[in-house]
C-alpha cells in the first residue's frame, strides 16, 4: 500500500531560503524553510494527501493513533523520523540521551511537574534519537564527537599568542599521561560555567591571526569555523567547545552517523536526515535556547573518536543500504535506474522520498513520483521493485518485524 504525503517546512531561523522548496518545485515561501518532517512525530505529523485511502484521518499521526495495524505497526508508535534538512547557518551545540538516560529524565522531570512545553525542560518524551544525515548537496559540514586532545594540544599550540586565557586553557587540556575523557569532562565543564575566563576571546583572536598570517594552514577549515561561529555568537562558550571538536565535510552521497552521547552541531549543508522519533535535545551553546549543563555532562560521551563517516553496505544492484546498529532505522539510498531488477524487502512501514529525477514504485499496487514527491509505505509483505531515473530514499525500522 501507497500513502502520498507531505509537509509544510519548520521555519527555523537557521534554515535556508531556497534548498527544500527547488526540490520540492514549489515557490521559496520568502522565510528560512529549515526541515521538512516525513513522519508521525507530533511536532509536525505529515499530511495524507489523500484522507480518503485512510479512513479519513488528514495526517500520519492521527491515522495511526487510530489503527496502527492498517499502518503497517505492531505498536502505536512509528519509530523514526524522516527529513530534509537544510542549514544555511550552524544549529545550535546538541547530544541526545540514550534510551535508558531519555526514559528516566523524562520521568523525573513529569513527577517534578515541569511543564512539557517548558523552555527549560529537557525531556519531552521518554525515547532516544540517534541520527544519521546523508548529504544532498557536494559539500555538507558539521562538527561531530571529540577529537583525540593530543591533536587538539597541537592545534592549540599552533596559534597560541601567549595569552593568558590560552595558557588557562593549554593547562586544562593536560598532557600526555592524562586520559583524553577525563580531561575533556573538565575541560568542556570549565568552559560552559565560565570558569576559563577570557578564553572565548583569546581564541578567537588567536585563530584571526593565524588565518590572516597563513599559521596552521591545514587547520585553516577549523580556525575558520571558529571564527565564523563567533561571529554568530559572540562571546558563546560553546564556540570554545568547538575547537574541541572534529570538524567534517561530507561530499554528496556521503553519510555521518551520531549515536547517543555524541556532540555535533551541522554547519551548511543540505542533506536527508533520519532520527529515531524523538524530541529529546541537550544543547551546550550556539543557542539562545536552554543549556542544562549538569544535564549534557550527564548525557555526553567524552571518549574521542574519529569522525563517525557511516559506510553503506550494498543492498543489491542500484541500492545501498546505511543500517546503524540501532533497530530503530536504516536508510536506502536507490538509484531507480540501475534497481530496476533489485526487489526491496523492506523489514517494516516505510516512507520514500525522491530527491532528483522520477520513479516508480510497485507491489500490489503501482505509485509514480516525481522529485520532491513522498509515500508512506506498507509493505504487505511483498518486495517493492523500483524503477525510474535520479535518487530515491527509503526509510524503515526492524522494530515491527
């Protein structure tokens, strides 16, 4: 079964102006259009185009609360969340919790009686949401996870002006015997209670000079990004926790993965992103939204790690698969020219979404969709065969199998 929907875009300041709408063919709105959401998520529930074919119900959320069994769910709950995501400028500093962290803070914060729509509540639910992003645009640029502190204490030293805040911060950072996850729990603990003070400013100004005089060139794209970030948020010490971050830039096709725990922030970039559903942010700066610092210590993983590129594996001529190790989700990425022999086998509901080009999909029924066009799937346990031209991204979960 073919389910046509679709979605108005989240106006999120951060967003671009132009991205979702060319591929959607529709006119620029004239405001950021951030993310389009392709899911039951009660944030945004995608609208059925065509009521009629569910019992009436006018989006995903509400025809599932109804009867999750016409949806293709054993449970009343889609698991993931689907989008276009577009930045036109940096998201704010953010980790998820684990399922474990986001079932307990969820209830702590219900029986203290911290409204849901709170500004300062944490937890809106009581689920996790690990997320990968493949890139649709050639150049896609994030911050993600922490880099090894011996390569940030090289980094450091290859601008240090001398400075006093630097010096602090040099100091912080420890030395060799010191354990990398230790010394960035102080160190990231230091710098969002204001106690590095002046280090924000040093920073920045250290990493202009370096620029500016040719210092440090392979780290040119870093010391860039900390100077752009400043001057998006000046004086935020989340622009100092950046530096201690690895810095990516995903080219199209390419796709990152961030398991709970992991801190990132996307840069620029136009990608699909897909998230288990959940509403649950720990931010740590770049923000005018709520840092609960305790919290996001709670939640961060400080082990470094190198930048978490996820390799598809292949899912049969013309599809590759990008399968985290979460049952959550996994993301198919389909050529439909060349997959036009591969029958899909989706493990459970699903939604599709063309990004360039045409195709059709077809099991007992037939759908055609044209580029910015999307279904909600219900497999019915028959394969899907795909054909067509351009890309094509299925979404699905193993939680319903």
């Amino acid at each position: 079964m073919f389910l046509p929907i679709d979605n108005v875009p989240r106006d999120y300041a951060w967003g671009s102006r132009s991205d979702i709408a060319e591929l959607r063919g529709v006119e620029p709105s004239g405001a950021p259009e951030a993310e389009l959401w392709l899911g039951a998520h009660p944030g945004s529930p995608a609208r059925i185009l065509d009521p009629a074919a569910a019992g009436g119900a006018r989006d995903l959320a509400e025809w599932i609360d109804s009867n999750p069994a016409d949806a293709g769910l054993a449970g009343p709950r889609l698991p993931f969340l689907l989008k276009l995501l577009a930045a036109a400028e940096p998201l704010s500093l953010q980790a998820h919790p684990s399922l474990e962290q986001a079932g307990a803070g969820f209830a702590r914060e219900n029986a203290e009686g911290v409204p849901l729509e709170a500004a300062h509540r944490n937890y809106k639910d009581a689920f996790h949401k690990p997320e990968l992003v493949v890139a649709l645009s050639e150049e896609y640029s994030a911050l993600c996870g922490f880099r090894a502190v011996g390569e940030t204490r090289a980094l450091l030293s290859s601008v240090d002006d001398g400075s006093a805040p630097l010096a602090a911060l040099a100091a912080s950072l420890g030395d060799a015997t010191s354990p990398d996850a230790d010394v960035l729990r102080t160190t990231v603990d230091a710098l969002l209670r204001g106690r590095l003070d002046g280090v924000v400013e040093a920073l920045v100004d250290a990493c202009r000079s370096a620029l500016a005089t040719g210092a440090a060139r392979d780290a040119a794209p870093v010391l860039r990004t900390i100077t752009e970030l400043s001057d998006s948020y000046p004086g935020d010490p989340g622009v100092a926790v950046a530096f201690l971050l690895n810095r990516v830039t995903l080219t199209k096709g390419e796709a990152l993965w961030l398991p709970a725990g992991n801190i990132h922030a996307y840069l620029h970039g136009f990608g699909v992103e897909l998230m288990a559903s959940s509403d649950n942010v720990l931010r740590g700066g770049l923000t005018p939204k709520h840092v609960d610092v305790d919290e996001l210590l709670d939640v961060l993983d400080f082990e470094p790690l190198p930048v978490p590129i996820l390799r598809p594996i292949d899912g049969g001529a013309g599809v590759e698969v990008f399968r985290p190790d979460v049952p959550d989700f996994e993301l198919l990425r389909v050529d439909p020219s060349a997959a036009s022999s591969t029958p899909i086998v989706l493990p459970g509901p699903a939604i599709a979404i063309v990004t360039s080009g045409a195709a059709t999909l077809e099991a007992s029924t037939r759908i055609d969709l044209a580029t910015g066009d999307a279904t909600y799937i219900v497999p019915e346990g028959q394969p899907i065969r795909v054909s067509g031209s351009g890309e094509l991204f299925i979404a699905t979960t193993y939680l319903d199998r």
